[in-house]
C-alpha cells in the first residue's frame, strides 16, 4: 500500500542520510524499521505497566486462581532439586 506523508526538510534529509549511512534499501524501509521500533517500545510500555500492576498486588489474586496441583517441593524436583518430605 501507498502513502503519501508530509515531513519536515530535516526529517527527510535524516532519512536519506541513514539509508545512505546504513545500507538501507530506501526511504520507505527507513520508515518501516522506524514503525517497528516504535512499536516495539509502546509493547515494552504495555509489558512493564502490566508487571506494575502484578506487582501491586494482582500476582496474589491470580496465585489463588492458577494452582497446578503441584506442591512446590513436587516443582523443585522436578527442575533437579531435592524434595522435602512431605508431613
């Protein structure tokens, strides 16, 4: 698909200057590697308010719905650790 954008001189002559500098293969590739990024950031912003969040207290809600079955000396030998006896 086409778009039509307007820029700024300066933003343009960046552009050209890191296709130029990186080995680009043209401006819109410049463009799209910029949309990745700033995408990849807004994912980044999403994933670190959600830890925020589990931190604050919504980990402890979730522990209770999400129970495996497993006791936690099960899980420790089955990652190679050594269980305790069970009493």
């Amino acid at each position: 698909m086409k778009l039509s954008v307007s820029l700024p001189a300066s933003d343009v002559e960046f552009v050209d200057r890191y296709v130029a500098e990186h080995g680009e293969r043209s401006r819109s590739a410049v463009l799209r590697r910029a949309l990745k990024l700033l995408r990849e950031r807004e994912l980044g912003d999403a994933y670190e308010a959600a830890w925020e969040e589990w931190a604050q207290g919504d980990g402890k809600l979730w522990e209770s719905t999400v129970g495996d079955g497993l006791h936690s000396e099960d899980w420790s030998h089955e990652r190679g650790g050594t269980p305790e006896p069970a009493g």
